[in-house]
C-alpha cells in the first residue's frame, strides 16, 4: 500500500478533524499544506511573510510555492510509503505536478455546503501546544486546555467567505477532475463528528484495501 491518499473538501469541511482516523489506520502521515504554511509565516521565514499575505486575505497561495513545498516534503523518508494529503491539490496544476511525483490512490471528499461553513470556522479553536482542533458549541475542548485556545487569524467571517469563493473558483473543479480518473468517492460531511469519521474510515477501507 504505497500510494497516497487525498482529503479534500471546502475550507472547514473537517479535514483535519478527521485527518487523525486515516492516519491511525494507514500509517501514513498527515501531510497539511495549511500547516506548513502556518509554520513558515511563525517561523518569520521570506515564503512565510509572502504567504500570509495571501492566507490573511483568504486568497490561494501561488502554486509554485506550495509545489515547491510538496517536492521538499515528499523527499523526507516517512513520505516513502504515500502519504494523506490534507488541504493539497487545491488547484488543477497543482494535481497535475502531483501526478508527476506520487501516486494518488484515493481522494475521499468531505461535502459541506457553504451555509454550514461559515458556523464551523468562526466557532473553531486550536491547541497551539497539541494541534487538536475544536468547536465551540460542536466539539467543545475539555476544561484544563481551554484557557490556551487560540483562534487563527483567517477564520473571521469575512475571509471565510473570500475562502469559500477561492474553493469554488479554483478548487471544487478538481472533484471533476480526479473523479474522471476514478479516483473520487464523497462522503456527506453534514453529520455529527463521529458519523463523518466513520464514513471516511469506510471509504479508506474500500479503496486503499487496509
Ligand atoms: P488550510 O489550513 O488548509 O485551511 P482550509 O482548507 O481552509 O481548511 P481548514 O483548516 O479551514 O478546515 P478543515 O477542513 O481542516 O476543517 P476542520 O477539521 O478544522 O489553508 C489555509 C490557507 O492556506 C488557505 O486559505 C490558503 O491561503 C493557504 N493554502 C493552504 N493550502 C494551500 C494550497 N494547496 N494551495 C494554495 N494555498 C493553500 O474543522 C473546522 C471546524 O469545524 C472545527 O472547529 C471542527 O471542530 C468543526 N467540525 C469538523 N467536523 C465537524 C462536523 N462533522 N460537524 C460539526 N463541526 C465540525
């Protein structure tokens, strides 16, 4: 089981909330372009302060960039055996590099539509000491971490919707195009936490034979 696996779905679809799930049963690891990002822009480097400015607008990131990313990425030794893309392909040139250097086996579409979106994001906290990813009414954190929750910067209602416009413009065409490849199975991400896990698990199971 050498391929990768792609998470897609619009901004807030739960991506990284289930992200977890596929990584206990593959192995396989969690390889979050939005993250890698967010590390670079703390990290005061000179792709992270041009990145930001993209990221704060709700805007894509130039390809180039994240390709670049990607490459680098896929040379570290965990990366041999596939890995769960989380957040990337968001553009079709960016699906096509990808297929120039690894083997995509599945793309699992977490489907929300926009109204639920914008609930989801604007309520999301993160663990800036554990990456755990919370809700405040949907997925609230336990009582002892909530004073270090932080709210990232991008998830205001405004960017949200600059997001949700991106994904529509940029990205949702992808589901097209890797569903011609038969690679794309779509999970209904519009049911409680839980559910959708289970759904994603399933389709794991189905197309990466685990
Ligand atoms: P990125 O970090 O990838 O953000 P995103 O795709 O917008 O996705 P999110 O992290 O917002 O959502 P998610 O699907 O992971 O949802 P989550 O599980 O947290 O990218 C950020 C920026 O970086 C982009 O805007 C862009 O500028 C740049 N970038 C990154 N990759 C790029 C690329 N490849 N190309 C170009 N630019 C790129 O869940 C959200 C909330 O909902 C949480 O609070 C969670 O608790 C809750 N929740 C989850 N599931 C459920 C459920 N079933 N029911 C109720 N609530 C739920």
């Amino acid at each position: 089981m050498s391929g990768s696996i792609v998470l897609f779905g619009p901004p807030g679809a739960g991506k990284g909330t289930q992200a977890g799930r596929i990584v206990d049963l593959t192995g396989k690891p969690q390889v979050s372009t939005g993250d890698m990002l967010r590390t670079a822009v703390k990290a005061g480097t000179k792709m992270g302060a041009e990145a930001k400015v993209y990221m704060d607008a709700g805007l894509l990131v130039p390809d180039s960039v994240i390709i670049g990313l990607i490459e680098e990425r896929l040379t570290q030794s965990d990366a041999v055996n596939g890995v769960l893309f989380d957040g990337f392909p968001r553009t079709i040139p960016q699906a096509e590099s990808l297929a120039n250097i690894a083997v995509v086996e599945s793309v699992i579409s977490i489907e929300v539509p926009d109204d639920a979106i914008v609930e989801r994001i604007v309520g999301r906290r993160m663990d800036p000491e554990t990456g755990d990813i919370y809700h405040i009414t949907f997925n609230p954190a336990p009582s002892e971490v909530e004073s270090r929750l932080i709210q990232r910067k991008d998830d205001t209602e405004d960017t949200v919707r600059a997001r949700l416009e991106a994904y529509h413009t940029q990205t949702a065409p992808l589901a097209a195009w890797y569903s011609e490849r038969g690679l794309l199975i779509s999970i209904d991400g519009n049911q409680p936490i839980n559910q959708v896990g289970d759904a994603v698990e399933d389709a794991v199971r189905t197309t990466m034979s685990v």
